[in-house]
C-alpha cells in the first residue's frame, strides 16, 4: 500500500461499504465516520511496514476491532 494511487483507488472502493459496516455496528453517523477514517489514517500511516495480501478482509477486521476498541475504553 505504498502507493499513493492504489491507497487513493483503495478508500473510494471501499469508504462506502466500511462507513455503512460500521453504522451496523455503532448506530451512530458520526461514530462510524470516525472510526472509518481511522482506520484509513492508520493504514496510511503504516504504509512501509504492512503487508496486505487480501485488503477487503483487512479493512472490515479492522474497522471491527477498532468499533470494539472504542466500546471497551468507553464503558
């Protein structure tokens, strides 16, 4: 995912289906928004170090745990 253009490709594919993933889970707009976002921040961020074979299953587990994530530091 070093490549600017295939991370750009990458987040129009999929910002839509990880954004409304997201809503199912937190049924709250701006939530899921923010949890999308940083899941894509942080793959950006990570660029040089991650390896991704398959990135449809990396983004949903990701956008999973970080819904969790959230909902376990804010109990």
């Amino acid at each position: 995912m070093k490549n600017p253009e295939i991370f750009e490709k990458t987040y129009n594919e999929y910002w839509k289906k990880l954004n409304a993933f997201s809503y199912t889970m937190t049924q709250d707009k701006d939530l899921a928004q923010n949890i999308v976002q940083d899941v894509f921040i942080d793959l950006w961020e990570r660029k040089e170090e991650v390896n991704i074979n398959a990135i449809e299953p990396y983004l949903f587990r990701a956008v999973k745990n970080q819904v969790f994530k959230h909902y376990q530091n804010n109990r």
